[in-house]
C-alpha cells in the first residue's frame, strides 16, 4: 500500500490539494487491512482446494463469511 499512498500525495500535490496526515494514515491503515484480508482468503482457498470433499463444505463457508 505504500505505492498507492505515494500515488495519492503525488495527483493531490498535483492539483494543489495536500493530504493531511491523517487521511494517510487511514489509507495505510485500510491498506494493511485490505492486505490480511486477502491473504486469510488466500489461505482459506488454498485449503479448499487441497480439502477432501468432506471437508470443502466448511472452507466454502469460512471463504463466504470472509466475504
């Protein structure tokens, strides 16, 4: 996410408009998140995918409340 804050304060300088602190932060901070959130769903599909077949139902569940 950092590259993503960069292209932020770069367009924002570009059209004369700053980003405060804060408002960087919190695009860090939703990035980390974004982040996690993949790599659990990531994790959650790999072991769907190496399941048995009774198995699968309950992956296919934590995927969908991943969701």
């Amino acid at each position: 996410m950092p590259a993503a804050a960069n292209l932020i304060t770069l367009i924002t300088a570009i059209q004369g408009h700053g980003v405060s602190a804060q408002e960087l932060q919190t695009i860090q901070q939703a990035g980390t998140q974004a982040t996690a959130d993949l790599d659990l769903l990531a994790k959650l599909v790999n072991d769907y995918n190496s399941a048995s077949a009774t198995e699968k139902p309950g992956i296919l569940g934590k995927i969908q409340a991943a969701l």
